[in-house]
C-alpha cells in the first residue's frame, strides 16, 4: 500500500540529524511529561520512535485518503451558504480522517491535549499533506496560528482555546483588507473597547482570508483611534460561537479550490485583546508570519515531491518512438532537475526547522525559568538564524514549486493541458506559493539586510568546514566558487552606497545566496546518505553554478546609472 513517509526516505533522513538531540531534550524538558501522560516519550529513542509512527500514519492517511480526494475536491471546491462556508463533500473526510489520527495540535504542549511535537516533523507533517492536496493543507495547517496565541495571549486563553484547536478546531489569520495586502500598516478594520461587557467590538470587512470561516480567528485590527500606521493596530481573538462575522462571499481562484478564500464582513463582533495594545502589527503579525512562511515552504515542497512523482511516472509509461519517454535526453534532464531542486529546497526546509526549533524551545524555556548565559547565547544565535533562512526556504521553494510543477506539464506534453491530469492541477496550486503569506519579492526585502551585513557569507563559510566525501569534494569546491563570486557582488553593491541600486540587485543577490547555501547543503547531504542524494547534488550543483554565473555577470555589469533604463 502506498504511504508518502515511507515511499520517500529523504524526509525520514531529515528527520534524524544530529541537531534533533538537542532540539528533543529542550521540546520535553527532561522528560517530565512521562509520568503525567501515557503517551509521553520515555527518553529520546522513544520520542524519535513516537515521531516516525506518527508520521508514517500521516503518510497512510495522505496516500490513500487526502490524495485520492483531491481531484474531486478540485472539482467541487466549498461554496457559501446563508454566510457560512460549506466545504467540498470530501473536504470533510480528510478532516475526519486527520482528527481521529490525533493530527491537530501536533506543536502544542500535551497539558493542552497537543502531541509537543518540534517543528520538524510538524513541518513533515505539512508536507506530506501538501503532497496529496495543497488546498487541504490550507485548512489543517492552519492550526499553527495557535502558536502564536500560545506565545502572546494569557493564560486563560490559552485553556480557552488550545484545548479546542488540539480537538480538531480550525484557525484562521485575518490580516488582508481591499486596501492592506502587503502593506499591512494600512489595516483599518475598527476595534472599539466595549466597557460594559468588558470585551472588544470589530467592525469592518476583511478580504483574502484563508479558511474564513474558521472556529477561531487571530484578528489584525486599529485599536488605536485617529492612527493609520502599524503602531496602531493590535491582535485580536474572534470566536465565531459569539457571532458577528458573515462571510460575504469565497473567492474564484486559479487553484487550491479545496481551500476557501473569504472576505468576510465583521458587524460588532466580540472579540478579546491578544497580548498587548499596540503590538499587533509589529510584534505579533511577524511570528506569526514566519511561521505561515515556514508552512509555505514546507507546501512548495510538497507540491514539488508530486510533481516529480507525477513527471516520473508517466515518462515511464508514455512511449514514443518504439521507447519511453523517460529514455529522452530531453526529459531526463527535466526529471533530474525537478529532483534536485527538490532535494535541495527540501535540505532548506528541514534546515531552517530545526533552527526555528531551538530558538523557540528557549523561549519557551524562559517563560518557565531564567535562562543561563550559555543558553541565551544559544537562543540568540538560532533565533538569528531562523529569521535569516525562513525567507530563504519560503522564497526559494514557492519558486522552485512553481519551476517544478511547470516542468511537470511540459513532460506529460499535450496531456498535461488536459484536465484529468493532476499536473496541471498541481500547477495551478502552486502559483500561489510565491505570492501570498508575502511574495518572493518580499521574502527578498526580508534577507537583504543579512546579505549586505555579511551574515549568510559566514554561516555560508561554516558550511563549506564540514565533513565531504571525497567523491564529492568537487562539489564542495565548486560551491566554494560560488561564493566567492557571491561575496564580489556582495562588495559591489554595497561599495555602490546606493540604496536604489542595492535594491535593484537584491533579487539577483538574493537567488545567488540560497543556490549557494543549498548546494552546500545537499553535497553534506550527500556525504551521508549518497544513495540517497548523489545524483542530486551533482545535477542541482550545475544548475546552481549556472544560475550564480548569471546573477554574477549581470550585477557586475551593472552600474546606478542602469536604473533609468529601468524606471518607467
């Protein structure tokens, strides 16, 4: 029987680095959950073990539940009723299937009724879901909003809240309006104190809203009036049992039709202040953007594991001229490097789980107790690292999962304009992954300060210390050539002293970067596990070559003047 755990040992790879020792100890604190609950682990073998299972029954339900729904939730899609949301038919079943396997409030602690899972296999979770239906994963992943109300709200709300999102509970983030998409500082939906039943009154319409009729809403929203900038905007709790929220209608989208995209109509709807007044937008939104940033990229790698199964599969059945397809230079070369990138982004993914993990179980550590020096040096450095790579690892695998799922098409040939193909259905929802929860451009305005400060040069130089197979050590030289030419240009730009040039080239800055973090990422890879990656970091480190080379020859060749022939 098919499972997307088991059929795909790269994640299970990932899931075993040495760094998971450190990040279990700090998740379980000692172990201290064994006594109280039943189905705490005992020591870090038996958590190790407790995340494999879980995620091969993830990979069960994804395989032979989610992934064999989805052309019919495609097709159907949810719809609006009376101001409620209705959602496809079999929508419901993979909901149903998800929430009797114990699959909500995988990250939360167990005194919640949550699984305290790390990022890491919550990530592979995320995956494995996206696979089978990226619109599904909108709905379910969606959970991880209660992360944030878990880190900022109090704790009444905490046992008001988290308890029902570890049942099964949906979330949604309300942040988009008409006139606030990226620039959220323009939020204007109204927030007024009401004193007599001491909670607070929302009115407005919010628009883009994923999951918009979920149970349990985190709502951006101008608690401070005559403002209208970020410092005037505060978290919100909605709880849609109170009422006041309509749906005014779901979106007609190019893809993830299983997902609804609301705008909804908010009427003296109660809500409850989250955390502090004021911190909304420039406290709050931020965790909780990095972490949907994480969920996206771990949905484009997903989508790209399909799109390589798919390509594969049927240049293997597909014959022309008297061989299959899959025997044509021509198609090999696509297969291979939907592969790569694949097996690159996802090196990425995992790498910036892990440091998302570390820095986050200090935090919460420090909520508990004071930290020592070291271990606060600790969560400096990997929340540091965290905020770097979650741009990288959104940005770059939304693009490939785009590159992917296109390729996907172009191997399947007339076909894959058909629509009973699932390739152009992946296609269709992987267009988004570039786009929202910030778009590529963004996630490059979010990594240019540690580009030009030098950061990813040293993280980058640190890599290139670690331990390569001699059949590999090539590799490793040619990413040592990288960056070298990505710090030239790195030198360039900043000798420029020109912040409109420096913007100009941070795109191509930005590429050159994460091709040259992820080739030395996959030729470690490599090291360890060359039945696994061999092939794919000789094929991605070409690619990569070729793509710095490009980005090298076209900063190097431009100059502050260039940006009139750019500017309309």
């Amino acid at each position: 029987m098919a499972n997307f755990y088991t059929d795909n040992p790269e994640i299970k790879f990932h899931l075993n680095h040495p760094l998971m020792k450190r990040i279990v100890e700090l998740k379980e604190r000692n172990f201290a959950d064994k006594d109280n609950y039943d189905y705490a682990p005992q020591d870090f073998e038996d958590a190790m073990d407790n995340y494999d299972k879980v995620l091969e029954l993830t990979g069960d339900i994804c395989a032979n539940i989610i992934w064999p729904n989805s052309e019919a939730v495609d097709a159907e899609g949810p719809h609006c009723e009376n101001g409620r949301v209705r959602y496809a038919s079999k929508t419901y079943e993979n909901y149903d299937a998800t929430v009797k396997a114990g699959l909500n409030g995988v990250t939360m602690p167990r005194r919640y009724g949550g699984l305290n899972m790390p990022t890491v296999p919550y990530s592979a979770i995320n995956e494995m879901i996206s696979a089978a239906d990226a619109g599904f994963e909108n709905i379910w992943s969606l959970q991880d909003c209660i992360e944030t109300l878990y880190e900022f709200g109090d704790e009444e709300q905490r046992q008001a809240y988290i308890p029902r999102v570890c049942a099964g509970e949906t979330m949604s983030m309300d942040l988009t309006e008409p006139d606030a998409g990226s620039d959220l500082q323009s939020v204007m939906l109204k927030a007024t104190f009401d004193e007599e039943n001491n909670c607070w009154r929302l009115n407005g319409c919010k628009r883009f809203i994923t999951n918009g009729d979920s149970d349990i809403h985190l709502v951006l929203a101008r608690s401070e009036e005559g403002t209208r900038d970020g410092r005037g905007l505060s978290m919100f709790i909605y709880d849609k049992r109170d009422g006041g929220v309509d749906v005014r209608r779901i979106e007609n989208k190019l893809g993830i039709h299983g997902s609804p995209t609301c705008e909804l109509v908010y009427k003296n709807a109660k809500a409850y202040l989250c955390g502090s007044r004021k911190l909304g937008l420039i406290k709050y939104v931020m965790a909780l953007m990095n972490g949907a940033r994480l969920g996206i990229a771990a949905q484009s790698v997903g989508l790209s594991q399909q799109a390589y199964n798919e390509a594969l599969a049927y240049a293997k059945d597909r014959k022309q001229f008297g061989k299959a397809i899959v025997n044509f230079p021509a198609v090999y070369d696509m297969i291979s490097l939907i592969k790569a990138k694949l097996d690159a982004g996802r090196s990425l993914l995992y790498a910036t789980s892990r440091y998302v993990d570390v820095y986050k179980a200090l935090e919460d550590i420090a909520r508990e107790r004071k930290l020592t020096p070291e271990e606060r040096a600790e969560c400096k450095e990997f929340s540091r690292l965290a905020d770097a790579f979650t741009p990288l690892a959104k940005g770059i695998n939304s693009e490939y999962a785009n590159q992917n799922t296109y390729d996907c098409i172009q191997v399947h040939g007339g076909s894959g304009f058909m629509l009973e193909y699932a390739c152009q259905r992946l296609y269709r929802d992987a267009r988004i992954t570039s786009i929202y929860e910030g778009t590529t451009q963004l996630q490059t305005v979010a990594a240019i300060r540690y580009i030009t400060n030098g950061f990813y040069s040293s993280v980058i130089a640190q890599m290139e210390q670690e331990e390569t197979a001699p059949e590999f050590a090539a590799l490793r030289e040619q990413a040592k050539a990288m960056a070298e030419k990505f710090n030239e240009c790195v030198a360039y730009v900043n000798a420029a002293e020109n912040d409109e040039f420096k913007d100009f080239c941070s795109r191509h800055l930005y590429e050159m970067c994460a091709s040259t973090v992820m080739t030395n990422l996959i030729v470690s890879d490599a090291t360890k596990a060359p039945e696994l990656f061999a092939k794919s970091a000789r094929v991605y480190t070409r690619f990569a070559m070729a793509e710095v080379e490009k980005h090298y020859n076209f900063i190097k060749s431009a100059t502050s003047e260039d940006l009139a022939d750019y500017r309309k």
